[in-house]
C-alpha cells in the first residue's frame, strides 16, 4: 500500500487579478493523515482581485535591463518584475514598504531597493528604512546589513556588484551616501559630507558616481520648510572621495549617466536640464523645455535621453532627446502624475510609471507608447459560458475583447462610440455591442460573429440604447432604449436572426437601462428608471420579447439585472438588491446593503451572484452562493466599479471600473482525498477556473520528478476524478498549470 505524501502549506492559484501579477500555479495535496480534507475554503471566502496586466498602485521607481527585457518597478506597497519588456508583471516577495528607488545589473539579475521612512513632524521618530537585495531577478529579496534610514535613491554598476545610496530628502535633516563592494553585503558611509541628498547615478563599471543635492521644501502647519539649494558632486572612485563640481547651486532633483560616466544630465526643480560631457567638469544648460521634470534617464552611449514631468496636467509630460540634450521634442505619451523612467542600453526600450495607473512601454526610444493594460471608462462587460472570452465596451471608447480570461486585451475595429452594453453568445463567437449616443443623438447596435474579429452594423433604429442581451446561441437578441432620439423615453426591439431584422416590441416606451436573457432567449426581464434618477418598475417577457407585462418588483432606480439560464432566478440592482425565484412573479429584498449598485451578474444556475456599486470614486463587490440569501463584501479594491459579468459556473468573473484596469477573480482549485476499498479516489472542482490543471505524480517531495498521472480522469457529479488501484508505494500528488 502507498502513502500519500502531502505538505502542508497549499499555494492556491491567483484569482483577481488585474490583468498581470501572476503567480505558478501549483496544487498539492497532503499527507494521508488527512484524508478526505478539502484544502482551501469556499471561493466566496477566498477572494483575490487583482488587476489584468500591470497593477495599479502609487509607484515611485522603475529600473530596465541593458536589453530592456527585464523591468523591475517599485512604489508605496510592493515590487513588480517583468521579463518580457511589460507585457506582463509578477508580484514578488518583498515585503509591503513605503519603496523609493530600485537599480538593476545590466543583466536584470541583481536588484537593490531602497526604503524610505520619513519622520513625521514635530519630534516624530527618526527614519527606519531598509536597504533590500535580490540575485535572482526578484525572486526572493534579503535585507542588507545596511543602517536603517530614510533612503532616496540607489543606484548600480552594470555587475551589481557597486552600489551607491543616499539619505535624502528629510524636511531639514540631512545625511551621508554609503557605498558597497560587494552587493550590498556590507555597506560603509562614502567620503562625501551629510547632505540633503536627492539622486545619484553611476557608470556602468561603478567607478564614476554623481549626486545631487536638494530639497523640494514641504509646508505642514505651523512649521514651513523653504526649498533647499546645493551643489552636484563627483567622484571618480567609486564613492571614496567626492569633488563639487562647479554646476550653479539649485535645487537639484535628478541626475543621469553615461555608461563610461563623461556624458551627465542634471535636472533642477524649476525644470532646467544641465549636460556635461566632460564627466561634470563643466555643464551647459540645455535647450529643453521648462517643466516639473520628476525622472530621467539615459541610453549607455549618452546620446538618447528622457525625462518625464509631473506637474499641471496640460504639463505632464515625456519627452525626449536623440543629441545628448541639445534638443528636445515631445512624445505621444498622454498626460499622467509621471515619477519615474528607465532606459535599455541602446535607449530603444523604455519604461515609465506614474503616481498612479498603468506602466507605459514604449519599443521605439519614445515614439509611441503602450499601456500594459488599457485604462478606461469601462462601461460594459460580457462573458462566455466558460470564462475564457470576454468583450468589454467603453464610455466614449473603443471595444475590447480577450481570449484568456482578461490577461491580455486586443481592440477591436469598432469605432469609438458611448457604448453602453455588450453581450456574448456561450461560446463567445457571437457578439452584440449597443451605443448610447450623446447629446440626443443615437447609437447604432452592432454585431460580430466571430469573436469580434469583425463588426457589422445592424439595421436597428436609431436609440440611445442602455442594454442588450443574447440567447446562448447568439440567434434572438434583445435591445432596450434608455432614451429615444430627443430625450424622451425609449423602446424595446427584439431580433430572431442574430440581429439581422429586428421588431418593436409592445412594451410601453420608458426609461430602460437593462435587460437579460434565459438562454433559449424566451423568457426576458428589463429593468427600468436610471437616467437622473428616475424610478421605474421591473417588465417581463415569456415569448421573446413581442409582449412584456410588469411585475410586482417596487420602483426603483434600477440599474441593471441578471438571470439564470433557464429564467427563473433573477437579480436586479438599483439602491437595493432584490431577487425573484420564479421568473418575476414575486420578488424579495435581500441582505445587500443600500448602495450605488450599477451592475449585476448571475451563474448558469442562478446560485452565485456577484454586484458591483460606485459611490463618490471609491466603490465595492459582494457576491452571493446562495441566490442572494446573503451576501458577502469580498477583497476587491475600493475603486469605482462599473461593470461585472460571470462564467456560466460562476467560478470566473470579470470586472471593470470607472477610468480603470479590468479585474478579474477565478474560484481556487482544491484536490481531495479519499481512500475506498482499497483504492484512492483523487478529486477537484470540473470548474472552467480548474481548465488546464492537470494531475501529476511524485513520489520524493525534495526532487523535481513529476510526471503526469497516467490513470485519465472522469467527470462525476461535478468533479473531475482520478481512481488510483491498487495504491502502493509513496507518491505525492498536485495540480499544475503551465
């Protein structure tokens, strides 16, 4: 007989997830001890959110590669590495810290980050920040032996092994630079005196460092502190001694160097740029434009640079240089609060981050720029039975549509347009996308029938159209108005043929802002009273849209509504949750606390739910696994949601905000164990969040020996079964996504 060899920590796979910072996903099981334990907890207690690609948070820093493959980006709570230039960005295992600055090795190999802890006002404590090293891009992070302090910057030789930081900016306290040989394994203060030190660069030997010093000036009442000018030095060996050099006294905030440290750029805080191309011995204002530059950085040849700015927002800018700083011109990247930019070696690749929103990469030294995500005015969403393929529309905005569950994004061909609502086919071949029109002009409805490949323009009227919604096949299609052209109330049109005709509908003209779908497309519900206010009642269809009847429901400001796949489960949000469990007849007022709810969305069966609500910028979910019994406010951000949709098992979700990412959350997969007969019965969740798992073998918990598991798996009630007999040996099992 065998043994079952379970450890007992369980890594569970990420579920939401703002389109990047993924982790492996790897499943194990545990000991035979503990047999027939279920590892995890219910989805609806397990909750992760996080956002598609790029993750929103106050970032301060960013560092390249010397091939700009590898990124690594730090702000005010974790540390992101990318290997593949942004396109995606992993979470690492620092800890959460207030982090200023970040360096890399040429190689993206070895990073530096540097904390910085200020002290309050008014005899708060003094610094407390850490110096934190890793020698594998990122992977596991040690604290150095350095002093805690308030740290500014850092800054690396090409090796890693040279590193130079700096106390900075503290209100009217100054401090040394310390230096290390030996990658952070020991530090000692640098023969330059205690300053206010701002930022510091190095050569790519480390050899050649320059610093900067000055203070922006803070004001907390009743203490002013005025702006601190200073010096710029230099030195020539690796920080052992320093020269001031003869660049005029200002209030210097950032500096960059060449590869061989000849060629330095300096900003100071009035937005004049300063170059030398004698290693600092004699500088010259260059001819850029004056702005609040924040960040700058520098190809290896000294002859690329960029700058970003963070000031009013006409002046939020990026902007570049191909001759060392003699001149300047804008890129097209848009206006953003700009902290900081890095370089690859030849200057092609660059990076750059803002106090807030998505990284920003661009391939072509500053051309054009990509978000690593979009950030928009998500307006809609929709969702294929099984998760994988979701279509999303924007406010004044283009659509989008995704193939892996939300972790990439393409832009379709449609037109940008105020579109409204958006809805899928089961399989997410079939789309329809509705626009509300502005000012009192119409929107059209469109139709895709290929995934959103390519669109075509139905023949409907023209309407500021507040909803849609399709069968599962994608054949009957309804579309309710919120506004007819004029601003008076709207109709309803129904089509039979994938929108190839569409007919009006007897329900009475009204302000309509939602409407759902059984998946036979017979049995609708549209919900009513949005626009300023208005309340209005709750309308049922049993014939596919030509006759509607009111329901019982209450007037409201209902917003919009959700139903299972066979009608008779519904869920409707306006400043209450209320839930019907035989098709409209009768409804309850649930749990749900009163609140700004603006989207709502339903599994297959009608058991999970899942509401989003916006009130004054910030905003929350809760969901449901019991038809809306009770609800449950899950770990999502606190940002103004807008727009939800479910798979058909409700095990995955996709979510968007107002000038935001798209989130995403998918149940956890969880193996069980029982032993029967003389056999072992290993099982977990036939959930489209489980899609890709697959089962694997091992019989030594210290090798890397897995195999798949031979013995193929059925689906039985739901779960996903694999029937290990005669068991003998030892053997560890997990689930592994590649």
């Amino acid at each position: 007989m065998r043994t079952l060899l379970i450890p007992k920590a369980v890594e569970r796979h990420p579920v939401w997830i703002a389109a990047v910072a993924t982790r492996a996903s790897h499943l194990l099981l545990a000991p035979a001890a503990w047999v027939g334990l279920l590892l995890g907890s219910s989805p609806t207690f397990a909750q992760d959110w996080r956002p598609m690609t790029s993750p929103i948070q106050p970032w301060a820093a960013i560092a390249s590669s010397a091939d700009g493959t590898r990124l690594v980006a730090v702000g005010n709570y974790l540390i992101y590495i990318s290997t593949n230039s942004g396109a995606t960005w992993t979470a690492t295992a620092a800890p959460s810290n207030a982090w200023a600055s970040v360096a890399s090795s040429a190689d993206g190999i070895r990073l530096t980050a540097v904390v910085d802890n200020p002290p309050g006002y008014l005899g708060s404590p003094p610094e407390s920040g850490a110096i934190f090293t890793s020698t594998n891009s990122g992977a596991t992070w040690t604290q150095a032996n350095a002093p805690t302090n308030g740290w500014q910057a850092v800054a690396s030789s090409a090796d890693g092994t040279r590193l130079v930081a700096l106390v900075g900016e503290s209100v009217d306290r100054s401090g040394p630079i310390y230096i290390s040989a030996d990658s952070g394994g020991t530090w000692t203060v640098a023969g330059a005196p205690a300053n206010v030190w701002q930022s510091v660069a190095s050569s790519a030997d480390g050899t050649r460092l320059v610093a900067v010093v000055g203070a922006r000036g803070k004001s907390s009442a009743p203490i002013i502190f005025a702006p601190i000018a200073g010096p710029l030095y230099t030195s020539a060996n690796s920080g052992t001694t320093w020269t001031k050099t003869n660049a005029p006294s200002n209030v210097w905030q950032l500096v960059a160097s060449s590869a061989d440290g000849t060629r330095l750029m300096a900003v100071a805080l009035g937005g004049q740029i300063y170059t030398t191309v004698d290693s600092g011995t004699t500088w010259a204002l260059a001819n850029a434009p004056t702005n609040t530059w924040v960040s700058v950085a520098s190809s290896a040849d000294g002859t690329k640079l960029v700058a970003v700015a963070s000031g009013n927002y006409d002046a939020r800018s990026v902007c570049i240089s191909t001759n060392s700083g003699a001149t300047w011109s804008e890129t097209s990247a848009p206006a953003d609060a700009w902290m900081s930019v890095a370089s690859s070696a030849d200057g092609a690749k660059l990076a750059a981050v803002g106090a807030s929103g998505p990284i920003y990469t661009s391939a072509d030294s500053g051309t054009t720029w990509t978000p690593s995500v979009p950030t928009e005015y998500w307006q809609s969403i929709a969702s294929s039975a099984d998760g994988t393929k979701l279509v999303a529309g924007v406010f004044a905005g283009p659509i989008y549509t995704s193939t892996n569950s939300g972790v990439t994004w393409t832009k379709t061909s449609l037109p940008i347009n105020y579109w409204q609502s958006v809805a899928s086919s089961a399989d997410g071949t079939r789309l329809v996308a509705a626009a509300g029109g502005s000012s009192g002009n119409p929107g059209p409805i469109c139709i895709s029938t290929n995934s959103g490949l390519t669109w075509t323009q139905t023949s409907t009227p023209g309407n500021m159209w507040g909803g849609v919604a399709a069968s599962g096949d994608g054949t009957k299609l309804v579309a309710v108005a919120v506004m007819a052209p004029g601003y008076g109330p709207g109709p309803i049109y129904a089509s039979s043929n994938s929108g190839a005709t569409w007919i009006p509908s007897s329900a009475p003209a009204n302000y309509w802002s939602s409407v759902a779908s059984s998946v036979d497309g017979e049995k609708l519900v549209a919900v009513s009273g949005r626009p300023w206010g208005f309340a209005g009642l709750i309308y049922r269809s049993t014939d596919g849209g030509l006759t509607w009847t009111p329901t019982t429901a209450p007037s409201n400001m209902w917003t919009s509504i959700a139903s299972s796949a066979d009608g008779a489960k519904l869920v409707a949000v306006g400043n209450h949750i209320y839930t019907s469990a035989d098709s409209g007849a009768t409804w309850t007022l649930t749990s749900a606390p009163t609140s700004s709810w603006l989207s709502v969305a339903s599994s297959a069966d009608g058991s999970k739910l899942i509401a989003v609500a916006e009130s004054y910028g910030t905003g929350s979910i809760y969901t449901s696994t019991d038809s809306g019994a009770t609800w449950l406010l899950n770990s999502a951000p606190s940002i103004p949601w807008n727009c939800v949709a479910s798979s058909a098992d409700g095990s995955k979700d996709a979510a968007g905000a107002i000038g935001g990412l798209t989130y995403t959350w998918q149940a956890m997969t969880c193996l069980t164990l029982l032993c029967s007969g003389g056999a072992v019965i290993i099982s977990w969740p036939a959930l489209s969040s489980a899609d890709g798992f697959r089962l694997q073998q091992n019989s030594d918990l210290t090798t890397t020996n897995w195999v798949d598991e031979p013995t193929p798996s059925t689906l039985t009630n739901g779960q996903n079964r694999v029937i290990v007999s005669p068991p003998s040996g030892n053997c560890l099992y997990r689930l592994v996504k590649p």
